[in-house]
C-alpha cells in the first residue's frame, strides 16, 4: 500500500483549514489599529505590540512544537491550539482595556505558533510520498491566501462594524476549526514522549524574543536598543544552538540542518516569504498614502493576483511530483525579481489597474517556490527527523513575516520621508521609496535564483524505507560521547549525569574502541564493594555511613578499564540496518557502537531500528 492513513486528502484537507487560520490571523487585526487607537485612547507605538506582542508569542511557541507533537497525541493537540485561538478572540472580544485585548493576542499567538508545524507534520504524515509536492502545494496556497485575504474581509467588515466584530468573527472560524478536528483529524503521529529540556525551551525563547523584536522595531523605534536586542537574541541562540548537541533528547534536532538539500531549501523558502510580505505590506501602503485609494479598494484590486496565487500553488506542486523542483524554483524567482522592478518603474503613474497586473507575477512566483521547495528539503530528511525539519521551517516562516513586514516597510518610510523632507511631492517621495523596496525586493529574489540553481541539481529523494539493505548512517546516533582510557569511575558517572545517558564506549588516543562501561557496570561494582549497597537510592541513603564513604571514594578513583567490559560488540559502518539488528538482538544489547576502519564514528541503538521499521511499514509497507 502506498499509505496506511485512511482519507488522506480529508486529514490534509483539515490540516489546511488549520494553516490558512493561523497565517489570516497574522494581518487580520492590523487594519483596525487606527479604531482601536482611537477607543484605547494610546498611541501608534503602543497599539503596535498588538502584532509584536502576538508575533513574540507565536515564535517562541514554534520550537516547542515538535516537542508537543511527539508527546501529545494528534487530536487533542490539535484542539487544544485551536481551543487557544477561540479563547484568544473572546478574550479579544470583550476586552474592557488595550491591556486585556493584548493578552487575548498573545493568547492567539500561542496557539498560532504551533498550529501551523502541527498542520505540515499531519500533512507529512497523510500524504502519499508520490503526491507530496501536491498537497504541499495546497498548505502554501493557504499560508498564501491567508494573510492576504485577511486584510480584505478586515476591510470589509469595519466598514460597517466596529473592531471587536473581526475577534467574533476569528472566533466563529476557530470554533468551526476546532469542531471539524474533533470530528474528522484520527491520531497520526508515532509518539516518542521525547524528554521536555526547559532550559533550552527557554533559551530559544530569549533568543527568537530578541531577534525579532529587534528586527521589528529597528526602523520604529530606539536602534540602539533593537541592535541590543539582536545581538542578545543571537547570543542566546548560539548558546541554544551548543546545549542541543550535547543532550541525548534535544529539543529541537539540529541534525536536519547537516543535509545540505534542506538547509539551502529552508533558505529559499524564507527569501521567497521575505519578498511576499514585503510586497503585501508595502503595495497597500502606496496605494492608501500616495494614490489616495481606500484599505479596502486597495486590498480588493490586488485580490486577483492573491486567487491566481491560491489556483497555482497546487499546480506547482502537481508539476514538481512529476519533474521537480529544476525549472520550477528559478522560474518563480525570475518573475519576482523581474516584475518587482517593473512595479518600481511604473508605480508612480498612477494606474492602480497597472500595478494590479504587474502585482500578479510577482506573487505568482513565490506560488512556484514555497509548496515544492518545502517538498523537496523535507523529502531529504528520514521520517524520524520530519517534526524537527517542520519546527526549523516553520520557525524560518517567523523570522522571515518579521524581516518582510519590518525591514521593507522601514526602509520605504525611510526613503520615502528622505525625499520629502527635501521638497519633493507626495507621489515623487512615495514613488522613490517604493523604487528602493522594489530593488531590494529584486535583490533578494536574484539570490534566490542562484541557491534555486544550486538546489535544483538534486532531485527529489526517494526514500525505500522497506529496503532491508539501507545503511546505517541516517539512523545512527553520530554526536558519540566517549571516554578515553585515562578516565576514572568518576568521569564516567558524571559524563551519564550531565548526558543523560545509560553508558559510553572508551577509546584510546587513534579513536579506536578498547571497552564499554554502563552506570550497570559500575552500580554492579558498587554492591560487590559493600553489602549496603543494595540499589542506587544507597548512594543517598547510606551517606554518613565511613565505611561505605571510603568505598565510594575509593571507587570513584578506579580507572574506568578496571570495571569495563573490554570485549566490545560493534557494528561496523557498512553494515545494513538488518545485520546490525541482528548483531544487537544475539548479544542481548540495547546498543553498540559503530565503527569505519577501526575508529568509532557513531553508536546504533534497538530503539531506533524500531521506530525506523515501524515507520517503514506503517509508511511504505
């Protein structure tokens, strides 16, 4: 069978519904800012932290994601992001003060944060691998539609109601979300229950918090203190980046980002995001401030572009099952850095009909980018890495909203106000800052022409999960701690501590493996010590005791090859993933390590040929 999920295209279709919710929630309340400033009686620079407040909220959610998804089963993950939407917009809704409307947005923004990897991690899960790029296709023409019709319906709406219709009417939408999950989504993720780290929950958090409000306020406020801000928030993630390579369990596996397809796919797809934000920010912008056109004719007359937009996306995706991502990328790119310069030229003519027309390739080409780019990097990546690839995508997709709606805006006001301050008209100073968005729009996308041309030489990977012969590589755990030969009892027991791990090989100074040493081993030793020693808890339990404190002393001195097994059972590199199951299984080990010419390059664990199996033949079987 080609896939195990029953009704795959109504769980995707579910998913869907999911992605466009979250992405038409990111723009939907901006349009009412003027109103809510008017009724809060504060002023631009606070009513701003409405998008600030609820962009924050949703990134830090992002890499807690793949976390949740492994640990919480599908369904009553799902409904509770949703039930976060619903709960938000009420909140929202009846909010007395500016304070209580923001907290109802931050609410929203953690469901938001999460909403939208849980959608691509069901559709990973749902669709056929030969109809990936399809269905992908369909969830970036909802991530497209959504903050792009967002704007239209707020505009429609507040012309007849006031502002707290948009949280009833985001309510109505969350609720319908949330019924159609519980009716329709089954439970389709493989629960790992990986081990929570909140340290690096909370390091990522800081980090994503100062980037991007740093990059969000650089342009609107203190520079100094948005610089700051950046540069703490890279500290933090550098600092993140260092404590997942030393967990067993991190929180979120940077391993995905070794395999080279992903890395530059990820890459592509947020410039092709940074260009389609900027130009579904900034257009708007022109046409009210300079054409005098209102938010809500401004946001209809580019509706056309955005359905095209919506009609393409599953084609691409369509063309990318059948003949990749080769012509597809470079095309999508070659359009938006063409057509943006044409609007930059022609902008200041006035005809919004023009700029209508000239928008359409322009956003045209980021629907020949996202859904086969997605395709293509996540298709690299063994299924066990998906939820982790997700959360580094989908945490891409929040720093490149943040960098397309602040950077491009801020830049246009800049120049914009420049010109005007130097006595040019309105439409002169508009038209100029336009022209250097647009340039910089054309520069992004040419950079995205060469990575597509670099990412296009590899084609679309196919995975034989049910091959008995696949290798050991991509399966295998390859950051090793060791021990060298040197090491005594109590580097041992405080490398398993820190590591959290159960037992290391030892090497000698050429890397070769002379021994294996488990905490097993040594509480072993430990009992044939002391007679008090009856389980671990004795450590504790016996403290004050001489006797066993001299024992312990002296124990924790021994070198480590005085308890070792000094046999080693290892698997040799080349192996297929079916002998190493079989060299585990008739020793009765849980894990061994692995080695290429002598030298220990990697460590295969039980768990893993499991889980890869049962993957394989729920998947491929």
């Amino acid at each position: 069978m080609p896939n195990t999920i029953k009704n795959p295209k109504l769980i995707v279709a579910v998913a869907a519904f999911a992605a466009f919710l979250a992405t038409f929630n990111e723009t939907f309340m901006n349009v009412a800012f003027a109103p809510i400033m008017t009724d809060f009686h504060v002023e631009a620079a606070t009513v701003q932290w409405l998008a600030t407040g609820y962009m924050l909220a949703a990134a830090v959610m992002v890499p807690v994601s793949a976390f949740a998804y492994r640990s919480i089963p599908t369904k009553p993950l799902f409904l509770l992001t949703t039930g976060l939407l619903l709960i938000g917009s009420v909140i929202g809704a009846l909010s007395p003060t500016f304070l209580m409307l923001l907290i109802g947005r931050i609410v929203q923004g953690l469901g938001t944060g999460m909403l939208i990897p849980v959608g691509m991690n069901i559709t990973l899960e749902a669709a056929p691998r030969e109809k990936l790029g399809t269905y992908m296709g369909i969830m970036g023409s909802m991530t497209t539609l959504g903050p792009s019709s967002s704007v239209i319906i707020a505009g429609f709406l507040l012309t007849f109601w006031d502002w707290p219709v948009l949280q009833w009417v985001f309510a109505g939408l969350s609720l319908l979300c949330f019924l159609v999950g519980l009716v329709f989504l089954p439970n389709v993720a493989k629960l790992t229950h990986p081990r929570l780290d909140a340290a690096s929950v909370a390091l990522v958090g800081l980090a994503l918090i100062g980037i991007l409000y740093g990059v969000s306020t650089v342009f609107a406020g203190s520079i100094p203190l948005a610089v700051v801000a950046v540069i703490v928030g890279i500290l933090f993630m550098i600092l993140f980046v260092k404590r997942q390579s030393k967990l067993e369990q991190p929180l979120i596996d940077l391993t995905p980002l070794k395999v080279k397809p992903f890395k530059i796919g990820v890459i592509i797809n947020m410039i092709s995001l940074v260009t389609m934000f900027a130009m579904n920010i900034i257009i708007p912008i022109f046409m009210q401030s300079v054409l005098g056109v209102s938010s809500f004719s401004a946001s209809f007359i580019l509706f056309p572009a955005i359905a095209l937009c919506c009609i393409l996306s599953p084609i691409a995706g369509r063309v990318y099952d059948k003949h990749g991502a080769r012509i597809l990328l470079p095309l999508g790119f070659a359009f938006i850095c063409v057509f943006s310069v044409a609007l930059s030229l022609f902008i200041g003519g006035g005809s919004v009909w023009l700029l209508a027309i000239l928008y359409i390739p322009v956003i045209g080409g980021s629907a020949l980018i996202i859904g086969p780019v997605q395709s293509l990097a996540l298709s690299h990546l063994a299924p066990e890495q998906n939820p982790h690839g997700v959360t580094i995508m989908s945490t891409g997709f929040q720093i490149a909203g943040c960098i397309g709606a602040s950077l491009f805006t801020g830049v246009y006001a800049l120049v914009t106000a420049t010109k005007a301050a130097a006595g040019a008209s309105v439409n002169v100073s508009g038209s100029t800052g336009f022209l250097a968005a647009g340039i910089m729009t054309a520069a992004f996308a040419f950079v995205g022409i060469l990575l597509a041309v670099k990412i296009g030489r590899y084609p679309k990977a196919v995975h034989e999960h049910h091959q008995a012969t696949a290798g050991l590589s991509h399966i295998m755990k390859t950051d090793v701690f060791s021990l060298s030969s040197e090491s005594n009892v109590s580097d041992a027991l405080r490398l398993f501590a820190e590591k959290h791990i159960s037992g290391a090989p030892i090497v000698d100074e050429q890397g070769a493996v002379t021994g294996f040493i488990s905490d097993g081993d040594i509480m072993r030793y430990f009992a044939d010590q002391h007679t008090s020693f009856t389980s671990p808890w004795s450590i504790i339990v016996e403290q004050g005791n001489e006797d066993f404190d001299a024992m312990l002393q002296s124990v924790m001195q021994l070198p480590v090859t005085k308890i070792a097994t000094r046999h080693v059972i290892s698997v040799n590199h080349d192996a297929s993933i079916g002998a190493a199951c079989k060299i585990l299984l008739d020793h009765k080990l849980r894990k061994a390590p692995v080695t290429k010419d002598g030298r220990i390059v990697g460590v295969i664990n039980l768990s893993n040929i499991s889980h890869y199996s049962i993957n394989a033949y729920l998947k491929f079987s």
